[in-house]
C-alpha cells in the first residue's frame, strides 16, 4: 500500500470545498420557445387559406358559369337610361344571371360595356361572357322612347315625333292620322281624322315601325282604354256619343 506523505502535498485551492462550491456556476436551463406551435399555426391557416380561396373561386365561377344548359331566349330591353347597375339588376331579377354584383364586377375586369338601348335575345343562366358579347352587339331592333302628352294635337305629335325619330317626318304622321286608312270603332261616318283618338303616352318607336304604324298604335290603346272604362255604356248617360 502506498501512503502519501502530507509534507510532499502541495496544497491546492480547488480541494477547498467552500471555494469550489462557490465557483460553481448552474448552467440556465434551455427555454423552450413555442416555435413548434408557430409553425403549426402558420400551416393551419395557410391550408384554411387555400380552402377559402378555393371556395370562393368555385362559387365565382358557378356564378359566371352556371351549371347546366341554358334555357330558352327571352327578350330583353336596354332602355335609353339605363346603366350598369339597372341593366344588372334587371338582368338578376329576369332569371338571366345569379348575381348583379358578380356580373358588374365581371363586366368591369372584362373592358366594360357600352349599352345599347334596344331588344335582345337572352338565356338564362348562360355564361356571362355570351350575355356581354350579346348586349355589345347593336340589336337588330332598336328603339326610341317618344312622349306624347295629353293636349297634344295632330300636328304637335307630328313635330314632336319628327325631334325625337329623324327619320320619320311629322307630314307622315300627320298624313295617317287623317288620311282615313286608319280608322278608330268611334270615328264617325264621313270623318277622317284621328283628332282626339290618339292615345297620349310614352311609345317605345322602333327603327322598324312606320308613322302608320305607331297611329295604329295609339288608335288601339285609346279604344282599350276606354273599354276599360266602360265608355260606350257611360257616353249615352250623360247624352254623348263614345267618341265625342
């Protein structure tokens, strides 16, 4: 057995208990960070991200393209007034597209839309891209709106129908209203002229229609109007004749 010789010991400060213990520095422990979490959260809403975005893009696209065929062509009007937000209203309300909203903000990120006021022939829940072409298109069958008021004569509807249709003379409507062709059931024997049997209202006045035409038409409202009334059973009551 060997001894050691406490003479040849050399004395060492790190023996000393009090010293080491005191020197002794506790390593922090490691913190952990909620980095996993961020991670996993960042994914949860990235993936809930495509969902939404996949979501709506469906439901976008059903709206421009809605499923199935289309239906059968109706008419419909584009008045002389008329803007984007009536055209797209009229159009949701007719059944011809699921959403106004959709359909303007189609029309706007697709070059816009000048209106032509005229009769066009639409489907129903067809592609929004084939109703735009469509209303692009000038109608075959346009129209103007022309105001006749009540009080109007012959010969004023005839001027009035001139500044509003160039292309009908107010001596063409004057010329029908009084040239006996067309007749009205209350216009006495002997009587040509249509004075006070045409009936005052706003007349949609086609690019095809005729002066003739258009007198025809006002002959007919007036005499319907008047039945509605009761005229001919009213008129002899107070001692007149139903055109008088």
């Amino acid at each position: 057995m060997t001894y050691i010789d406490d003479r040849t010991w050399h004395k060492d400060p790190w023996d000393d208990p009090d010293i080491t213990d005191a020197l002794v520095v506790e390593r922090p422990r490691r913190q952990r960070r909620p980095f996993k979490w961020v991670v996993w959260l960042l994914c949860y809403l990235a993936m809930a991200g495509v969902v939404v975005v996949g979501v709506a893009g469906l439901w976008y696209s059903q709206q421009v393209n809605p499923k199935g065929d289309p239906g059968a062509p109706i008419t419909f009007t584009v008045n002389a007034d008329d803007t984007l937000e009536t055209v797209s209203e009229r159009l949701q309300e007719e059944g011809l597209v699921e959403s106004a909203k959709v359909f303007r903000w189609y029309v706007e990120r697709h070059d816009g839309l000048v209106l032509i006021p005229g009769y066009f022939r639409l489907r129903p829940d067809d592609h929004m891209g084939n109703i735009m072409r469509i209303l692009r298109t000038p109608p075959s069958e346009t129209y103007t709106k022309v105001t006749f008021p009540e009080g109007y004569t012959i010969d004023r509807m005839g001027r009035r129908l001139e500044e509003k249709v160039p292309r009908l003379s107010a001596a063409e409507l004057v010329a029908a209203a009084t040239d006996g062709e067309i007749r009205s059931d209350w216009l006495p024997d002997g009587v040509d002229s249509l004075e006070g049997l045409l009936f005052p209202d706003t007349y949609q006045v086609s690019n095809g229609e005729s002066a003739g035409q258009l007198v025809g038409r006002m002959v007919s409202l007036m005499e319907r109007v008047a039945r509605q009334e009761n005229i001919e059973e009213r008129a002899p009551e107070i001692g007149l004749t139903p055109y008088q």
